[in-house]
C-alpha cells in the first residue's frame, strides 16, 4: 500500500500538470503581477509571496524561459501532492486501516476546492500543508514541534489562525499547552511587528488589514444563510453557472452530458450506502456526542463560522473536508471501502469533466478574445482627444490580466479599466471612448453577482458610441457595447 498511495500520487501530479488551468482567478493574475514586481507586501499571508518570488528568481538565474504563473501554479500543484501524503501519513497514525485511509486520501484529492486552489496561484494549499504536518507532529506527541509547523501556517495564510488556537485549548492527558502557546503567540506577535516595521504600519492593524481595505466581504445579512451551504457543497463538487455552456453550447456537450449521466449512475448505483450515511447522521444530530475540548470539533467550528461571517467564501473552507474526515474518522471506519472509493471516483469524474479538463482549454470568462476586440475597436475608432475607457464587472480580474500581459511583455493595452461604479465617479465633463461586455439584463450565475447589487443601472445600446455628456442622467450613461 505505501508504493500504491507513492504511485497514485505521481500520476495524480503529472496529470495535473498536463491540465494546467487556462485561466485564473484575479488575485491568481494579481498575485503573479506583484511576484513579478518584487511587490511582497501581504499583511494576511505573509511568506507566500516571499517563497514564491525567491522560486522565480531563482528560475531567471538559470536562464530559463519561463511563464511566471505557471510555474506558480506547478508549485502549488507539488505542494497539493505533499499535503495529500501528509494526510496519508497522519490517517495511517490514527489507525491502520491502509485501504481505508488510501481510499479517504483519494477522495480529498478529488474534492473540488482542493483542485481547484492546489492549480492555481492562490495562497491556500500551503498552509494547509503545514497545518497538517503540524496536526500529523502533534498527534505524535511532538507537541512543540507540531504547535511551531501551525504556527508558520499562520504566516503562510491567517485563516489558520483558527486550526492553531484549536490545539492551543488545554485537552485532557496532554502536557500543559501554556509554553507552547506563549512561544507561538509571541513568535506571531514579533513576526507581525517586524513586518510591520518594513512596511512602516500599525503592527496591530495587519491581521484586519483585508477587512480594513474592503478585500474581504464580512457582513451578516440573508446572503450568509444562502451562500454558506452553497459554497459547502462546491467545497466538494463543481457547481457554477459555467456549467450551462457546457451542457448547452458547447460543440462537444454530448461528452458532458454523458458525464453528467455517468455521475448520477454511480450516485445511484451507492444509493444505500448514501441512506445509511445519511441514517448516521440524523442519529449523530439526535444525540451528538461531541467533546467540546477536541481541537478537530473546535478547528471545524471557528473555521466554518468564519467562512459564514464572509458570506459563504469558499476559498476559507478548503480545509473543511480534511478536517471533517480527520474529527468523525472513528464512524468513517464503519463505512465499506468500496463506498469511500465509489464517492472518490464520482468526484473525480465530475470535477475532472466540469472543472479541471475544461478549465485547462476554454477561456469561460472570454478575456483574451475581450482584450484583442478592444484593441481593435479602440484603435480604428477613438479620437485622439478622447480618452479610452473599457467599462466592466470584471475589471479586477481584466486588469489584473492585462498588467500581467505588460509585464512579460505579450500585450500592452491602450484603454483604461473601470467598474461601473467607478465609471459614474469620472466627472462629467471629461470626454470618453467607452466600452463595455454588459448589458444591464445580464444573467450571470457567479457569488459575485448574487452577493453583489450593482449601484449602477446603465442603458446600453448596440454600436452607439458617446462621450459622457454632463446633462445626461447618472443611471442613464450609453455606452457602446461589444460581444461577449
């Protein structure tokens, strides 16, 4: 069994890597845009941009040619390889059960939050690494050991604060967690006044910097109850409005659909082994025995009411099954293996069709096409007097993209990016060649959307271009429009 789980890993990081995404998410663009500029300032994960920078210098010193954000990408990939060993490792320490724990190990790998951040330029998988490694220490009795890898998971990301200050409670038949947790507390406390000593800042400022600046979204409303379990369930499996095009538009959509039907065969197929699971749960809510000092239950609780406090991010829920698989792995182990492996191979199928192989090909958000009809519509129509103006949703991911193409030289672009609400913000008597991929009617499925208003309600009408007239009503701005 070690050589199948060593195999199984291999083949799972080379097939990763042949299906690198096509695309990223803005900060991914954003990311690899401030590597590249040397910019490592990032109060919420400090050592991520540091070790990633280091890694493309070191590339450039070889001489070789390479796609910065690829190779970012390639890292995470590798470092999402080493986590799922570590989980191995530690299941293996729990129990033996070696089919079981290949099996649970093989499931987590599929789920889509972790393929979908151990591929991109995000700053989430390395932290979970180290807070595993931690985990898989601690559980070995190397208490300080353990405490010191959570503790550098903190400065990888500060989301795991929560998994740290877990296994700070005090637990029973433990040695006193008071050294350990004076040593970590102070060790973050004098990294974070370092840092902010760099950057000349309020040390006590960085942990809420995100929040402070408005990168984060952290309300409480209807939303949170909405989007929580949404973002759970895609925690595990694909769900986005994407989707449609492959089931509907796509030239290819019969492949999809023969996907989708082979998913729902194999969920079928596992009905009983679902309705016992589900029979387990429902007892497990009638009479919870749950130890309220397990630092699983508590990592699991503070974790999940953060991700509810952001509004159902699901990018703070990553951790989640590792954490769920490690807290119930007792009842689990009651489970048949063939199920745990018949659930493994319907994430797999799924978020390989919708997520991971698609993902690798097809541009869903059309940006590159976007960015080369702008060129063109920009340069054969604007007047010389007129300053260019390209009026989006997307801006932050577009601009982001579009400084990323400047800086490995591939694309300089000529106009300006905006929001619509940024767009009403330019005073009036400024003249503008504007554009925008929106119409005011626009469906689009995404938590953006549906956790976002626009403040701006524009008219906008086909091949219509004007400047911005002072004497024409904020909400009624036209604009020229381009296909999506």
């Amino acid at each position: 069994m070690k050589k199948s789980i060593l195999w199984f890993l291999l083949i799972y990081t080379v097939v990763r890597i042949v299906f690198l995404p096509f695309q990223h998410t803005g900060d991914g663009w954003g990311y690899a845009c401030e590597i590249i500029k040397g910019d490592l300032f990032s109060p919420h994960h400090i050592l991520y941009k540091p070790l990633l920078y280091l890694a493309y210098k070191t590339l450039l010193s070889l001489h070789l040619n390479i796609n910065p954000i690829q190779i970012f990408s390639l890292i995470n990939i590798l470092l999402g390889s080493f986590t799922l060993l570590v989980f191995y490792k530690l299941l293996n320490h729990i129990k033996p059960l070696k089919q079981l724990n290949f099996g649970l190990t093989f499931l987590v790998a599929f789920t889509f939050g972790f393929l979908r951040y151990s591929s991109e330029n995000e700053t989430y998988i390395l932290p979970l690494f180290m807070s595993l490694l931690g985990t898989f220490y601690y559980s070995k009795g190397r208490f300080n050991l353990g405490i010191f890898f959570m503790t550098v998971a903190v400065l990888c990301h500060q989301i795991h604060i929560f998994w740290l200050l877990a296994f700070l409670v005090p637990q029973k038949n433990k040695p006193n967690s008071i050294l350990p947790c004076i040593l970590s507390v102070g060790s973050l406390v004098l990294c974070y006044v370092l840092y902010a000593k760099i950057y000349n800042i309020n040390w006590y400022s960085l942990p809420f910097y995100d929040i402070s600046q408005g990168l984060v979204t952290t309300k409480l409303g209807i939303m949170n109850f909405i989007m929580t379990p949404i973002s759970f369930i895609r925690t595990f499996f694909q769900i986005h409005g994407s989707m449609k095009d492959l089931f509907i538009d796509h030239p290819f959509n019969f492949i999809f659909i023969l996907m989708g039907i082979i998913c729902v065969c194999i969920f079928l197929m596992n009905l009983k082994g679902i309705f016992q699971l589900y029979k387990r749960f429902i007892a497990f809510v009638k009479k919870p025995r749950i130890n309220f000092r397990n630092p699983l239950f508590i990592a699991i609780l503070l974790h999940f009411s953060f991700a509810f406090y952001s509004v159902g991010n699901a990018e703070f829920m990553v951790m989640l099954p590792f954490l769920l698989i490690l807290w119930q792995y007792d009842r689990i182990a009651n489970l048949s293996v063939m199920f745990i492996h018949y659930i493994g191979m319907s994430l797999l199928i799924w978020n390989f069709t919708f997520y991971i192989i698609p993902y690798a090909f097809y541009d869903f958000g059309g940006i590159k096409q976007k960015l080369i009809e702008l060129n063109k519509v920009f340069q054969t129509n604007a007047e010389p007097t007129l300053q260019n103006v390209f009026v989006t949703g997307d801006n932050v991911i577009i601009y982001n993209y579009c400084e990323y193409l400047a800086l490995t030289h591939e694309l300089a672009p000529n106009f300006k990016i905006v929001s619509e609400v940024e767009f009403e913000k330019i005073p009036s008597f400024n003249r503008l060649f504007a554009i925008t991929d929106k119409n005011s009617n626009d469906n689009i499925y995404d938590r953006k959307s549906i956790t976002k208003k626009s403040e701006s309600k524009a008219y906008l009408l086909e091949g219509i271009v004007k400047y911005k007239p002072i004497e024409f009503p904020q909400k009624e701005v036209i604009l020229s429009r381009i296909r999506n």
